[in-house]
C-alpha cells in the first residue's frame, strides 16, 4: 500500500483475526497483525484433532493467502497485555486509530469445584494445547491414570475421548454429561473416532436408569440410543481396549481425593429433566453418586484471559450496551464499566468478543463484523497524512524494544524447515514442538542477555 490514510492493530492471529485483517486492508487500511505465538492460526492450528490433515491444510493456505497481502504486517511472538511489554495504550498513543482484540478464549473456564486443584485435575484446552504442539504446552507433563472422568458433551470433549482412547489408551473413559443423551453437542462423525470401544452393555443400562426422565418430557429412549450406537457401523477400527461409556443426568459437586494422593472419584448429584420455553434443562434431584476416577478432564468451555487489558465480566470481556457502530445489531466496542464509557478505539471479535461460540465460520464471519465495525469507527476519525511514516516508526521501536519479533519472511524460513523435515521423517505433517527449535530452524539466533 502506497499512501494509506488509516492504520489499525489487530491483536491475535486465529481466524477471527486473520480474516478482520483481510477485510480492513481491503477496504485501503494498513494492519498491523499482532500474535503472541510464533505461527498464526489460532485455534485453527492447535485446536482442531492432529489428524484432521486436509482440514489444517486448507485453512493453513487460506491463512497464507491473506498474510500475503503487502497491507498486513505481521508480528509473531509479540505479547500485548497479558503481562508483555506493550499494551493497547501503547499502540494508540503510537498512531494507531483503532485497535480490533480478537485474542481468542485464552483463559480456561472451572466449575469452581472443591478439589479442582488436586493433581490429575486438567482442563482440556491444555491438553489440547499439548497434543497439537504449542509451546509451552508442549513440553508439559499430563498425569494421565487409568480411569478418567470426562466432563462435556461438545466437539472438545470428544477429541479429548479420542485422545484418551486411540493415543493413551487409558483402561475407561466415563463421560459425565449434565443433560441427557439428546442434548449432547457432539456430531455422530466425531463419535465415529471412538464408537468401536463404545461400552453398548453400559449404554444400554445407563439408558434404562434414566429411562424415566427422559419419557417424562416425551423423550423417544430408541432415538436416544441411535444417536450413539448408530456410529458404530462407520467407526474407526479399535486400536486399544479401553472402555468408553456415558453417565447421564449428573452435574459435578466435588472433585474427591486429597493433595498427596491424587483423584479418587468425581462426585456428581443427581439430576432430572424438564423443559422450560421450549428448552430441554437439568434440575438437581438433591441426590448424589461417586464415580470412582483418578484423572478429571473438565471440557466445559473457554474463557478471556483475565490479564489482558480489558474489563472482564463473567468471564468475557465488556462490550457496550449501547454501541455507536453496531453491526446487525451486535456491539463490538470494548465498554469500561467503570467510567461506564466505551474504551475509546478498542473493539473486540470472534471469541475474546464471545467465548466458546462455534468454530471456524464463526470466528470468521464475527472478525468480519468487527472489521466492518472498525471501518464505519474509521470514517470519524481523521485521515492520517502521515500514515505510512507512522507506522514504520512503531514498527522500527518494537523491532528495537522486542527480542526475535517473528514477521512474514521469517515465517516462511520456518514453513520450509518443518516441510524438509516433514519429508525426511517421511510424515504427514511435521511440526517443532519448542519455540527455541523454531527459532533456530529459522535461523533467529540466541536470546540477547
């Protein structure tokens, strides 16, 4: 871009971001495209299942595409906020007009349970985080015993089953669902990864305890067993004995063990169904059941990370009630409840607007929305005469103030060691588990002292 008028920063390179930049430098906006870790992609590159290869592939290529655009600079291993050495205010003061926050659900989301800080209590986005390489993740060890209470009933939850019972092998798996065997948010094909170790004699009596709750809101018990046992047909070939069954209608109470011992059980109460305004929701019964466990595995969602720099509230950050520059209908304008004003130029999209929300369409589609947001927030403000020599001299600070600032060029040296590698281990896909492996397959050098 020759002689732009507006510069924005856009903070966190998963989808949501990716696809706001494209749409801000399209509309003649130079971005600056900020991401914590080395690689972009987000979720998108360490949340989908390994295996998931043609999927990865083509967003990987998408992601290219769009950092390919000379309007986008982008700026790996930067933190802003989040106990890093710059902060929105940095950026604003340096030039910047807006700031689009499209961080992802970094923080993790807890039941707040008593126990949950036993050992062999996990979250599944670190495990996730784990198994698809992201450091410092990566390197962490995960103390997986021989039986593991798994609690959700989404996509997550089900590549963590998978995880367990393809890569680890555990002896059983026991899913621990708050709602009944119809309110699950898994598909049947990511049932399919682990429907060959599906317990059916289990199923089967777990159907038949809760029988009564789900004829009582007009629940067929025929449709509710196909909707597991129908994956079996198309299921991937047993690798490993483990034991996959289901426990319905329990919500989880207490984590049960102690701190030199480990987990010994989770402890769930009892709950029934009942439909209120045309949605199925659990009530508990007042009664109460141990599953014996000595792993815990919570996949109930993601949350904000609470040290950005962004009022937090329940768990999401703050948008306006009443935002100047909605887009169909929704507000992506960061709000301070304190001063019960917007945060001047700092909008939000994809998840850090909305935890947990869809997948990649969706971050997509809301890092759009909050693009076009930005735009119509652009068009009040001043065009900057000086756009281009602004941003080359924030660009040449955070190159002398940040050690190893990953941009496009060394990017690509990085794309071209882990495909060598890729092809010299003879792999279908090869990635460095460790940051300094990609800095030096990069050739960036030692950390400066």
């Amino acid at each position: 871009m020759n002689n732009p008028q507006y510069i924005v920063a856009v903070i966190g390179a998963g989808p949501a971001g990716l696809f706001a930049s494209r749409k801000l430098a399209q509309a003649g906006v130079r971005v600056a495209l900020f991401n914590r870790d080395i690689k972009p992609g987000g979720l998108a590159e360490y949340g989908i299942y390994p295996d998931k290869y043609k999927m990865k592939q083509g967003l990987r290529a998408q992601f290219k595409q769009i950092l390919d655009d000379p309007a986008i600079e982008y700026f790996g291993n930067v933190t802003v906020c989040a106990n890093g050495a710059i902060t929105l205010a940095d950026i604003l003061e340096s030039g910047f007009q807006a700031v689009l926050v499209t961080t992802g659900a970094q923080g993790t989301k807890w039941l707040r349970l008593p126990g949950e800080n036993l050992p062999g209590v996990y979250h599944a986005k670190n495990i996730v985080f784990h198994y698809n390489l992201l450091p410092p993740f990566s390197q962490k060890k995960y103390l997986l015993g021989k039986r593991v209470a798994l609690v959700g009933a989404g996509n997550v939850m089900m590549d963590i089953a998978h995880y367990l019972v393809r890569e680890r092998q555990v002896e059983e798996v026991i899913v621990v669902v708050r709602r009944g065997p119809l309110e699950v948010k898994f598909t049947r094909k990511e049932m399919e990864n682990v429907a060959a170790n599906l317990d059916l004699d289990a199923l089967d009596a777990e159907l038949a305890r809760i029988a009564p709750h789900l004829q009582a809101i007009g629940q067929d018990l025929q449709v509710a067993r196909a909707a597991f046992a129908d994956a079996i047909p198309k299921a991937l070939p047993r690798v490993s004995d483990t034991r996959l069954r289901f426990r319905f209608l329990s919500t989880p109470v207490r984590v049960m063990g102690d701190w030199m011992n480990g987990v010994s059980g989770l402890k769930v109460e009892d709950n029934k169904l009942i439909v209120q305004d045309g949605v199925v929701k659990a009530r508990g019964l007042g009664t109460s059941h141990t599953i014996p466990a000595d792993t815990v595995i919570f996949a109930i969602g993601d949350t904000v990370d609470r040290d950005f720099c962004i009022p937090v509230y329940n768990d999401a950050y703050v948008t306006a009630p009443q935002p100047r520059f909605p887009v169909e209908g929704i507000s992506f304008e960061a709000f301070d409840l304190d001063s019960n004003r917007p945060i001047e130029g700092v909008f939000l999209a994809g998840w850090a607007r909305q935890a947990s929300t869809g997948l990649v369409g969706y971050a997509r589609k809301d890092g759009e929305l909050g693009a076009t947001a930005v735009l119509q927030y652009l068009q009040t403000q001043p065009p900057l005469p000086d756009a281009a020599v602004v941003f080359e001299r924030f660009k040449k600070r955070l190159m002398e103030t940040h050690e190893r600032v990953v941009t496009k060029e060394w990017l690509a040296k990085l794309e071209e060691a882990e495909e060598a590698e890729r092809i010299k281990r003879n792999l279908a896909e090869f990635k460095f588990a460790l940051n300094e492996e990609m800095f030096a397959a990069m050739g960036m050098g030692e950390r400066r002292e």
